[in-house]
C-alpha cells in the first residue's frame, strides 16, 4: 500500500504540469471551429514557432484577370493583397474554409455561411452554418454544412433545393485502413462513435485529467504544509471517484495514441504497414456519414470525399466506392478535379479517368492555374506570396504547447514521459481505489 501510494505521488508530482497543459491544450484543440481561437492573438511568442500560422491557410485564388489581385483563405480570416502579395490587408475574420472561382465570382465557404467577394465581401446564403466544403456548378451551389448535411442551392435564386446526409451502404464500407489513419482517427476524436460523441468522450477525458492534476496538486500542497486538512480529505474523496475510474479508458487511449503521433516520422514504415481489418473497426466506421472531407459536383454527378476515398452518387441516394484514398480537397478547375490526399495519394480526374500527381505537395490545400502551368498552393512548402503576420493565434500557440514544438523538437520524449506517468496514475490510482473500496465494504 506504502509503495503504491508512493509511486503514485511520484508520479503526480513529476508529470502532473505537463499532463495539465496536455489536457487543457487538447481540449480546446478539439474545439477548433470556435472563432475565438483564431481571433485571440499574442506578439510575445518564441521566434521558432512564429510562423505557425502558416498551417491554417486554406484557399490560395489569383485573379485572371488581374495576376496582381490575390485573395488568401485562412482560419484567421480573408487576405487581399493588390500589388501581386508584396502586401496584404486583413479584410475579413470570418474562418474561410474553402475559395471558389466561377464565372469571375469568387464563392467562400466560411464558418458563417456562403460569402461572395468581388473587392467586397458579402453575405449569400447559409448564415450561421459552417461550411466545410462547397463546389459550384452552372445551375447549383453545393456545400457541406460540418463535414455532414449535403445543401443544394439553386444557384439564381438561392433557395435550398435540397437537404441530405450522407447513407453510404454497409457493402460498400468495407475498407480496411492503415494503423496510421486509426490512430489519427482515435486521438482527435473521430475513430470511435459517429458525429460528436467520440469527440465528447475526449473531452470527457480532458476535463478529468485537468481536474485530477489540479486536485492533486492542491492535496499534495496542503499535506505538506499540514494546514486544511478537513478540505484536503474531501478533495481526496472527489479526486479518487467512479468517473475517475471511468476516465481512464480515454485517457490511455489518448496517452498510447499520442506516443505514436509523437513518433510519427520515425514510424511511418510500421504504421502505414499494419492494417486494421474492418471487422474489427469501430461502430464510426461502418456509417461515416459525419465525414465529408471535400465535395465536387459537375452539373450531373456528385463526388464525396471522406477517409476511405472517394463516392460517387448521381442523386444523392446511391453512393458507390470509385477510389480508394482518403480525399482531403477536391478542387475543380474547368473540367478537370484535383485530389488532395491525406494518408493517400494526390490524383485528379479528367474524361472520368483517375490520373496519379506524383511530385506533389501531400494535402495540398488549392490549385493555381497560371499562364497553362499549374501550381499547388501547400501550407508546407510553397513560393507564392503570403500575408506576413508578426502576431500567432491561441490556436497555434495551444497546438504548439500539446505537440512540444513551443518547447524544443526533443520535447516530444518529455511528452512520452507524461504519457508513461499516465500510465502509472492509472494503474496505481486503480489499486488504491478499489483497496479503499474493498476496505470500506469490509467495515460494513
């Protein structure tokens, strides 16, 4: 019993900060629609991690007619610079999901609706939906509404002309996926159950873990000291409870899964190696109907893309496997679809025939047609002009703090022991649990 609790306190007192800023950092990322984390900003940041911001673009358009005129899509807002990127105003801090060129309109999909901008933004359709994805064809706008509700709009008058979620067959979710993809899936809550409850269930986790460390802190301070010791028994009575115990399966899930996020470079072989079969993949995956990555419809044919691949689907009732691969972006330039991978290849589609991209950057996140050349505009790696920020969102800042970049690269290591102090804090807080249990029912 001695050693138990002394492991235990060990443990808590050496990893419970960095399982705090773990656990608070990790639920407000998974939270990242709220618009408040990427319109709260900070100047005073370590130099290295000053660019962050580059990861939330994500639409780059050059005007045809004018090369000079370029708009730039992020989760900070829409960018316009006149003068060919040399400098670039702050328009708009609406979050711009998604920028859509058609007949010298330019369509956004925002965390507000539908916008469309011509040297000013204004409001169109959908107000207070967050659109993820959209694609616009000669008759029809259509937008996904949060990775889920599929919404046609007649494209003169605006009106919804239809409203559907997506009911994919159970023949045709038959996939396996890669370990990576899996463990992806499971950490930032999307691998278990479908819609938000895997991402509740994370939250639950992270709401506990915050509370644990706290308590536990407090506790430790308070005995040592030897002052409120009536307060420190109650607070050890909360501390150690079912929905502690209960909070333990998230919270290794998400310790043993970060492990492997942290290591992903130096693992990649192994995970994109191991397949889990299907038959064993959770109830998410047999329905996937809260996984709307990216649209595209042509006038007569609508495309999905979600994280087995693409689905095809001419009434929105009947969708079939065309390709495997999860399907990040799906850009229409004229009559050709460009496919951003995630885990998966870059293609596109011209004439109804998948072609690879090889030497492309993976999850590019738009495409720039210039001049009959083509460029992919990637937040890691691009030469097109982009808005210089002296500033870095709370998003970014958070994100850094929960992967160790805010720290130093070999922070990751001091994550990984967090991680293995989890461990322990369960295993011990179990033992201990359950022999107070067993103690208090044979005083019975």
């Amino acid at each position: 019993m001695v050693k138990t609790y002394k492991l235990h306190k060990f443990a808590g007192i050496s990893a419970g900060v960095l399982l705090l800023i773990l656990s608070i950092s990790g639920f407000f990322l998974n939270h990242d629609k709220w618009s408040f984390l990427y319109t709260t900003t900070f100047t005073s940041v370590p130099s290295h991690i000053l660019n962050a911001d580059k990861r939330l673009y994500n639409a780059y358009h050059v005007d045809k007619q004018d090369s000079k005129h370029i708009i730039v899509g992020s989760y900070r807002g829409l960018f316009e610079s006149l003068d060919g990127g040399e400098s670039f105003v702050h328009i708009s801090t609406l979050q711009i999901l998604a920028l859509i060129s058609y007949e010298n309109n330019l369509y956004c999909a925002t965390s507000d609706g539908i916008y469309i901008y011509k040297y000013t933004l204004k409001k169109l359709a959908l107000e207070n939906k967050y659109i993820t994805s959209l694609s616009i064809s000669e008759q029809y706008i259509v937008a996904v509404e949060d990775k889920e509700t599929i919404i046609t709009l007649d494209r003169n008058t605006l009106k919804i002309v239809n409203t559907s979620v997506m009911n994919i067959k159970k023949s045709q979710l038959q996939e396996d996926i890669k370990l990576s993809r899996f463990v992806r899936d499971l950490h930032y809550g999307r691998g278990l159950f479908e819609g938000d409850i895997s991402l509740l269930i994370n939250d639950y986790g992270a709401i506990v873990l915050t509370f644990l460390a706290l308590s536990g802190y407090t506790v430790w301070f308070f005995i040592k000291r030897k002052r409120h010791a009536k307060f420190s028994r109650a607070l050890i009575k909360t501390h150690a409870n079912i929905f502690s115990m209960i909070a333990i399966i998230p919270l290794l899930i998400l310790a043993i899964t970060g492990v492997f996020l942290d290591h992903s470079s130096a693992l990649k072989k192994f995970m994109n190696g191991v397949k889990i079969p299907h038959s064993i993949l959770p109830p998410v995956y047999d329905t996937l109907a809260s996984d709307i990555f990216s649209i595209d419809y042509d006038g007569k044919v609508y495309r999905i893309g979600n994280r087995y691949g693409i689905y095809k689907s001419e009434d929105l009732s009947e969708w079939n496997l065309e390709n495997r691969g999860l399907a990040y972006k799906m850009i229409r330039k004229d009559k050709t679809l460009y496919i951003s991978g995630m885990g998966a290849a870059n293609r596109l589609i011209k004439d109804e025939v998948y072609i690879p991209l090889p030497k492309t950057p993976h999850m590019f996140r738009d495409v720039i047609i210039k001049d009959a050349a083509v460029e992919y505009f990637s937040t890691k790696q691009t030469t097109l002009p982009l808005p210089n920020l002296h500033d870095l969102t709370l998003y970014s800042l958070l994100l850094a703090l929960h992967d160790g970049s805010f720290f130093s690269e070999w922070w990751v290591w001091v994550n990984d022991f967090a991680a293995f102090m989890l461990l322990v804090l369960s295993v011990t807080g179990t033992i201990r649990w359950y022999r107070k249990k067993r103690l208090f029912k044979n005083s019975l």
